[in-house]
C-alpha cells in the first residue's frame, strides 16, 4: 500500500485536489487504488498532461453522482463566490417558494445530496459576506463542469444529436438559462 500511495502521489504531481479526487473516485466507485493506478481501463487517466489527468477523474466520478448531485454541481458553477444553501437551491430548482420553506421535501432532498457531496469533497463549505454558511467548488472542478455544461447526463445511444447542439451558441444559451437563476439568488440579497 505505501508504493500505491507513492505512485498515486507521483501520477497526481503531488496536486492535493487531484488525490481528493482520486480518493473520491475510490468512494464512489468501488475500483481499488492498485487497479486505479495500474488497470488497462484506467491507464488513459495517468497518460498525457495534468489536466487530462483531472478530467478524467472529474469524467469518471460524474459518473457515479445522482442527476440531483449533478445539477447542485452545475448550479454552484455558476456562482463565482460561495452561495448560500437557500441560493442554491433557489439556482437549482429555479422556485422562491421552495428555497425559502426548509421543511419541504425538495429542499431537504437537496440538502441531502448537498451533504452527500461535501463528504465527497466535491464541494467545500465556505461563508458567504454575511458570515452564513455557504457552498463552494474548487476551481478545476468548475471550469470541467463549464467546459462539458451541455453533456447530456444520459448516455448518448447513437451520435445522432446535430452538431449545432453543441455548438458555442448552444452553450452560451445554456449558461446564460442558468445565470438567470444566479441573478434572481443576487437580487435577493
């Protein structure tokens, strides 16, 4: 186990958020470090330069997260300071009623999975300018989640989807769908 650990080490260029990562991939997962590392399904992970390295970690845990997890992620992409749980889930469900009743089921259920993903280390909790507790991602996990914004959270069963949904126009139109959800949490503040 001690060379796993110095070999992980090495592969993650002693990078603390890519052995979080790699930690939290394990967790989700189920695959063992040795294999990780040295597995022929895994070897694309540790070929190339680090970014690739943290994409493919990023990609393989996205995986494994529930769609609600998915959109909590995409959401606090958008914001470019800790937000607010309220704010979040004002972002994620796009309804003032439900950010503001704590005690119905979709606010619970997002914060349910919102603990789920701290204890992942995927998002880390921060305070906001009022000194409330707030929810944050790390930059590399942002910028992946931006770059792959319009990725279908279903597995594509045939390349059929016109190019023009992917295009840069597709994406502007996406991120700025889910902007206005960010301004309606900042005009509340």
């Amino acid at each position: 186990l001690p060379q796993e650990l110095t070999l992980a080490w090495q592969r993650c260029r002693g990078h603390i958020f890519a052995l979080a990562l790699v930690s939290t991939f394990l967790r989700v997962s189920g695959v063992a470090l040795n294999y990780l590392l040295d597995g022929p399904d895994y070897q694309a992970f540790w070929t190339g330069d680090f970014s690739s390295t943290i994409s493919h970690l990023i990609a393989a845990i996205y995986q494994h997260l529930t769609p609600i997890q998915r959109a909590i992620l995409r959401a606090l992409c958008l914001f470019s300071e800790p937000v607010s749980l309220p704010g979040l889930v004002l972002a994620v469900t796009g309804n003032d009623a439900v950010a503001s009743r704590a005690q119905s089921r979709t606010f619970a259920s997002l914060q349910q999975e919102l603990s789920a993903l701290v204890q992942l280390s995927l998002v880390q909790i921060s305070y906001d300018k009022h000194d409330n507790t707030a929810f944050v991602v790390h930059t590399l996990l942002s910028q992946h989640i931006l770059e792959h914004y319009l990725d279908s959270d279903e597995p594509r069963q045939d390349s059929s989807t016109p190019p023009a949904a992917h295009s840069p126009e597709a994406l502007q139109t996406a991120l700025a769908a889910g902007q206005m959800q960010v301004v309606l949490y900042y005009r509340q503040q």
